[in-house]
C-alpha cells in the first residue's frame, strides 16, 4: 500500500503513537525478501505475497509466508501464539 493508505488504516485502528506503519508502493521491500508477486496480469503490478514478519530489535525472528489464496499464517492470532 501507499503511505496515504497505511496513514487512513493507522487512524482507522487507532494505532498507538510510535508505532510505525509502513509503506512498499515500489515493492522494494518486498523484492529485497524475495516475497514480491507479479500480478500484472489482473492490472495490480508487482506486489507483495501475503506474509507477516516477526522482528526484535531490527532482526528478522521468524518469516510467515501464505500459500495463494490463504490468510493463516499472518494473521495476528497466529503472530501473537508465536509470541507466546
């Protein structure tokens, strides 16, 4: 998403102050990780998979990457068991 749409969505959730929200409008980030998804075919461009990244302190703990068509394994009750 654009920043002006992770800004709507932060205010929407009523995200905590400093808690950063951040954009991949280039897929940058996402093709950095090898997690980018060419769906130029349905007129969406170059995307990111749906995936959820567990990071302390700057380092990456743990990658949850979803097979097509699924929301499992980044969705936030499963983040938050792999905290537990």
């Amino acid at each position: 998403n654009d920043p002006f749409v992770m800004q709507a969505w932060a205010r929407s959730q009523s995200v905590p102050e400093g808690l950063q929200m951040i954009a991949d409008g280039n897929a940058e980030f996402s093709r950095a990780l090898g997690l980018e998804l060419d769906a130029s075919a349905y007129g969406m461009g170059i995307r990111a998979k749906r995936f959820a990244l567990l990071v302390e302190d700057g380092i990456v703990k743990q990658v949850h990457v979803e097979a097509p068509g699924e929301f499992r394994v980044s969705s936030a009750e499963h983040m938050l068991e792999q905290l537990g």
